[in-house]
DNA sequence: TTCTATGCAAAAAGTTTGCAGTTAA
DNA sequence: TTAACTGCAAACTTTTTGCATAGAA
C-alpha cells in the first residue's frame, strides 16, 4: 500500500482520493474528485488534490488518463483494460478486453523501439445517447 | 481540400499549418508550428494558430493527439495508425500497425455502445534513448 | 459587399508552486 | 524531532475569445 513507498507518509486525503477512484467505473477529473472529497474535509484545497494524484500516478497506484483536450482524469484500475469515451456526452467508461489480446503482435516494425505499454482507446456513442 | 467546405474560406495560414503537419512524422505542439510559422508570417499570432488547428480537427483534415498531461500534439495524418512515446524523451512517433488489425474484434461486451473509432497508443523507450 | 480570417491583448481553464503552519512517524 | 502534508493564494501554461481591421469570394 501507500505506506510501503518510503518517501511519502500517510495522509487520509490521499487515501480518500484512492478509495474514490478505486471505488467508481467513471473515470473523474481532478475538480469532481475535489467536490466529492469537499464533506469529509471541508478544509481541502484543490492544489492538495492535484498534489496527490500526482503522488500517486508517480507510485503506480493509479492512472492519468488523456481524453480529448480538455482535462485529465484519473483511474484506479491499474489492470489492463480499454476506455470508451462517448461523443455526445463524453462520459468515460471502461470496455472489457480479451486478456489473451496482444497489441504488439500486430506491430509491423518497431524500428529498435522498446515497446512497454499500450492503450487502446474507442470512442462513438454510448448506450443512453443512442 | 480546403476550399471544399461552405462555411470556410482560404487562407494562406491555415494551408500553411496543413502543410507542416502533412510533411512531418512527428506531431508538433501549437506552439511548435506557431514558432515554424514565423519565418513566413511574422505577425502570425499564436491565438490564430489554435483557431486554425481547431478548424482543422473539426473538418477532418488532422487529428488532435492527447499526449501526457501538458499539452496537445497535432497529426496530419488521418489514416489509421498508431503512436509510440517515448517515457525518456517524449517524443511521439508513428507506428504501423497491420492493416487487418481490428481491435473491436478483442471487445468483450460492448453493452450497447456504438463504436465508432479506436486509437492504439504505445510507449517505452525509443531506438534513441536505449 | 458580405462575412471569414487576422493580430492583438485580455481572459479563461487547468495545473503547479512557494510559504508558513500542521501532522505523521 | 524531522520531514512530509496541508490550505491558501499567487503564478504558470495552454487554450480560447472579443474586438477592430484586413482580406477572400
């Protein structure tokens, strides 16, 4: 957890914003994880917000995720998987992969690139806005 | 091209931008076609810049990319085909992907969501970096 | 002539940072 | 006791927008 990583200490903000997003299939931004946190500590800031979800994308507890050009949101699901972004209302969602699937396999050249990581991301219309 | 859109007029400017980025594998920043600009339109303004990206992106003629938190990247080309960035450096190159890879093939359950378009995304460490 | 394109500058939106006080270990 | 964590506010970066003028059709 948190407290194996020796540099940082406990702090029950961060952990909130973990359990927020570890807790939620949507994917939230910075400002709506900053609201929902705003009962539990009246006191917050959103500059402690952003803090955080820096420590933790830094320690792999979570994911920083770039839809469209507006703001980033944030992901507590580290497992692979796939992101749907709907045009209309540009909710964001998760779309379950196959776990056998390989993206690398079908890479013509990688030209000596060292390939660690991928994404895959679909976007069209959601179920409600059909 | 251009001039086949109604709302639109020319503008040397805008060609200019859909030029750069028609005769360049990497995928520069507004700011870096803004700078590469100004050579030939001195009293280019960055503002216009933008404006004219998003017109771009908006009559299909590039494609925005949403690299790591900072800023964007712009593609002028629209075919299908992957990126990889590079975690050292940061830099964005294109990747070929077979021409029969269709990823909705790997989607488990799409529950109603109409997908329309997809983008596979890489990283790692580049030929460079290693 | 009409309406889009432009430069300029100001504003907006999202994010980061410096500081002094607070708190975890 | 030490160094990380916090709220606050200011600063910073990227992008958008209002306005008056220039230019394309």
């Amino acid at each position: 957890m948190l407290t194996d990583t020796l540099k940082y200490r406990k702090s029950r903000q961060r952990e909130k914003i973990l359990e927020i997003l570890r807790n939620t299939k949507c994917h939230p931004t910075a400002d709506t994880i900053y609201l929902e946190m705003k009962d539990e500590f009246p006191d917050l800031s959103l500059g402690n917000v952003y803090r955080n979800l820096n420590i933790l994308v830094e320690t792999n507890m979570i994911k920083r995720l770039d839809f469209g050009s507006t703001f980033n949101r944030y992901d507590g699901n580290c497992e692979t998987h796939s992101h749907f972004i709907c045009e209309k209302c540009g909710e964001v969602s998760d779309l379950e992969i196959n776990e056998n699937f390989n993206p690398e396999d079908f890479i013509k050249n990688s030209n000596g690139k060292k390939v660690k990581n991928f994404t895959l991301e679909f976007s069209g219309i959601c179920e409600n806005c059909r």
